[in-house]
C-alpha cells in the first residue's frame, strides 16, 4: 500500500528524480526492517517515507531516525533507534507516553498544553539541557495541529525511574509521563546523545485522521501539486 504511495510520484515531469527517491525509500525501509525484526513493517515504511518527505522539503539530511510505535503495549519495547547511513539497529527500548494517553496502551493523543497526552508525527531533535528530569533532548515537532507546539508544551526525551519493566509485573504498565517519551534511566543518556542535533523521530498510531492528513505521509500529493503548478 505505502509502497504503491511513494510509486506515484514517479509521473509527470519531474519523474525521473522521483521515481529514484521512491526506489531508495524502499530500499531503507526494507533494510530497516530486517535490522529490527520485532517492528512492524508497515510502521517503518512509514517512519522512513516521512523522513524523506522532509528532507526533500528542507529539514536536513538525518543520520539516525528514531521510531515510535504507540499501537503497542508500554510493557514492550516500542521505541528503535537506527543508523540510516549503516541501516543498523542501534537501540531497541522500552517508551512511556503521556498519563492521559491510556493505561498501558496508549490511545489519545493531544498537541494542547496541559493535556498530558503524547503527540503524534514527526519531530526534529534539537539540543539537549539539564533539567527537572535531568539529562534531557528537545524536541521540535514538525506538524502543523500535530506536534508542533511540543517546545511551548516542554515535550523532550529524557530518563525517568518509572520506565522499567518490573513495575508492569506490579501494576500491569510501565509507569507514564506528562507527555514526553521517557526512557529508562539507565540508557536514556546514550539514546539521547545518539538523537540530539538534527535527527528525526517518528511517533506513530493508527489514527486515521492524521494517517489521511499529514503532510510527512503525502508526499506524493505535494509532489503533483508542485509538477502541476510547473507545467501551468
């Protein structure tokens, strides 16, 4: 399905360039994918279909991309951390969301402040800082309605004590957060300084409204509108 997506920017006049940004997502999507075989497919297709989405429109050519998957469990690890240039998994964690995202699935999600909710999308790291939940990673979100009030909101990677498998034997989930993606304390420092400065991460859920509307996921529409504005 993704695949057939991305294919259709190879009509009209810019064809030939397209069609070789088509071909190469492909080929890291798929090498991605064997690298974190405990992943879904279909939720990597996607995290490298937007992040070539933005570096085409702008955001900078990233080293390493981090995936989110919110559809599952926060008693599995959920977040992956790959190197884009070797196609290598580096990190394969476990992720909190925001305490009024769910119990221990995730399933609202929010770009109010206030709200206690993860967001959805695709963010941009900035710089890291020391801060209340020390060693932390902002975090720019890059769509509009989505995510892109995450600084304002303070939504940043950081360690937290609550990320830890052995509470889900006690209370059935890992512990939540006020919104960010927070990560086990033991290797939050070495995630985040793989991330900072540039990078992309990818948070994903099955929701339709923003699978149907984000811009990161329609490349090819954008692609159509700028080869039908080109031939007038």
């Amino acid at each position: 399905m993704f695949r057939n997506l991305r294919l259709a920017l190879c009509f009209g006049a810019l064809a030939a360039a397209h069609c070789a940004l088509a071909e190469s997502t492909d080929t890291l999507a798929r090498g991605l994918a064997r690298a974190a075989p405990d992943a879904n497919p279909k939720v990597i297709d996607l995290a490298v279909a937007a992040s070539e989405c933005a570096n085409a429109h702008g955001a900078g050519i990233p080293e390493r991309l981090a995936v989110i998957d919110y559809s599952l469990p926060s008693t599995a690890p959920r977040l992956w951390v790959f190197d884009l240039r070797q196609r290598t998994l580096l990190y394969e964690e476990l992720v909190a969301h925001g305490r009024n995202s769910g119990d221990n699935y995730a399933t609202h999600f929010s770009n109010l402040p206030g709200s206690l909710q993860s967001s959805l999308g695709l963010f941009r790291t900035l710089g890291t800082y020391q801060g209340q939940n020390g060693y932390s990673l902002r975090l720019d979100g890059l769509e509009s309605g989505v995510n892109d009030r995450a600084l304002e909101r303070a939504i940043v990677m950081h360690g937290a004590p609550y990320v830890n498998a052995g509470l889900s034997h006690s209370q059935g989930r890992i512990g939540r957060s006020w919104g960010c993606p927070a990560l086990s304390s033991g290797v939050a420092r070495r995630v985040i300084d793989s991330l900072k400065g540039g990078q992309l991460v990818f948070s994903y859920y099955p929701d339709q409204d923003w699978l149907a509307t984000s811009r990161y996921l329609h490349c090819a529409d954008r692609v159509a509108q700028a080869d039908k504005a080109a031939r007038g």
